[in-house]
C-alpha cells in the first residue's frame, strides 16, 4: 500500500527551514509568549499562552521590579520519525514586565491551568484610589436675593 502525501507548502517550508536554519522536526527556540495585560479593579492581571508546558518548569520571579516569566516546553522525543510538519515550538520562554512603584509585590500570586498562566499583580495600598473628604472652614455663607435684583440694584 502506498500513501500519496501532498503538501501545498512543501516549498514555502523549505525557504524558512533555509532562512532559519532548521529542518522539520529539530528543536526550534519559540520567539515569543503572547499576553494578555489588564486592570481590573485594585490590580492588574497578566494571562501567558503557554500551551504544552510542563507546569513544573514555569517559573515567575520579581527582582528590583522587573516581573520575569520563564517556561519550557520540552521535545517530543519522537526522533526517530518521518516529520511532515512540525509547527510546534520546544525549548525556553520568557517575558519581563517593569512593575511600578505602586505594585504590592509581596501579594503577587501566580496559576497555571489549561496552558494559560495568570498573574495576579495587586495596588499597594498607597496606591489604591481614594477619596479624600473635602472640609469647609467658617460657617457657610447664604445670599439672599435673585440675579435680577442685583442687577436692578446696580
């Protein structure tokens, strides 16, 4: 029995794999972590894509307010097949994010579920908005009277 293979973009994969140096199938570093930044609230959130992680490599650190996100995915092991595609990334990720100074560090908590991870980065309290209560000092004023008699007055 044989197995017809037809790939379209057999071409366009055999100029990246001479771009890029790499072959299908190789270890292949991936470029980036895409993120989702927001605030919700009193603090800030960041959701990383990192689908196949092994959620024993994913590491969260802050040094000197520099948030750092690292992770790996490791290969597959299957090295000893014919790849006819190979699109998935192995190797080192990482991100860095500069906090402010109104960030609560010590309150920073991190999960990992389904190949997201979600950083939860809270407002130190000197940060937080408040309200400020407003004093009047003497006793308030009425004025008695309409515009119109001030100016008939005038």
């Amino acid at each position: 029995m044989s197995v017809l293979r037809f790939d379209p973009f057999r071409d366009v994969d055999r100029l990246a794999e001479q771009l890029l140096g790499t072959a299908a199938g190789t270890r292949r570093t991936p470029h980036f972590m895409p993120m989702d930044l927001f605030r919700s609230g009193d603090h800030f959130v960041v959701l990383a894509d990192l689908p196949g992680v092994d959620p024993g490599s994913v590491d969260v650190t802050i040094d000197n307010g520099m948030l750092t996100i690292r992770a790996e995915r490791t290969s597959r092991g299957e090295e000893s097949v014919e790849w006819l595609a190979s699109e998935r990334f192995t190797g080192s990720y990482m991100r860095q994010l500069s906090l402010g100074d109104g960030i609560d560090a010590e309150r920073i908590a991190a999960s990992y579920d389904n190949g997201v991870l979600s950083v939860t980065i809270p407002l130190a309290e000197k940060a937080k908005t408040r309200r400020i209560d407003v004093t009047t000092t003497g006793s308030p004023q009425v004025i008695h009277g309409s515009h119109h008699e001030e100016i008939a007055a005038n």
